[in-house]
C-alpha cells in the first residue's frame, strides 16, 4: 500500500471562506493602482516621441489598465455595503 494513502483519513482538508467584506478593499487598492499607472501612462504618452511600436504599446497598457481600473470600481461599487 502506498505511504501517501496511509494517513487520508487523518488529513482533512482545511476551507478558507472568504466574505466579500474581505475581498473588496484588495479590489479597490488593485483597481486604485491601475488607474494611477493608466494616468501615468497617458501622461507620458503625451511626452513622447511617435513611433508606431511605441504608440501600440501604450494603447495596449492603456487599454488593460482602463479595463482594471473601471472593472474594479464597478465591482466595488456594486458590492459595498451589500447587507
């Protein structure tokens, strides 16, 4: 028999449950950063040179970071104070 099978009925396996209290101040300060790293990223796409390489990048890290930062809030709103 195997020696991984010999203590199954001892080990149980511990759950965690999460609240949605719990979670959403880790959404906020996720979304928070993003929007402040999109702002960045605007500010310094104005700064730039033009170069299409570097005018995908920035769409691209704009882009997901819009969607972070907008999906988050959204979340956060939606859940906040739920009862």
């Amino acid at each position: 028999m195997s020696l991984r099978r010999r203590n199954q009925e001892k080990k149980r396996r511990k759950t965690v449950e999460l609240e949605m209290e719990d979670v959403l101040p880790f959404v906020e300060n996720i979304s928070i950063c993003s929007g402040a790293l999109m702002f960045f990223s605007v500010f310094a796409f104005l700064l730039t040179g033009r170069g299409k390489e570097t005018d995908v990048v920035y769409a691209m890290v704009i882009g997901m970071n819009a969607f972070v930062f907008v999906a988050g809030m959204l979340f956060v709103r939606r859940n906040h104070d739920k009862d």
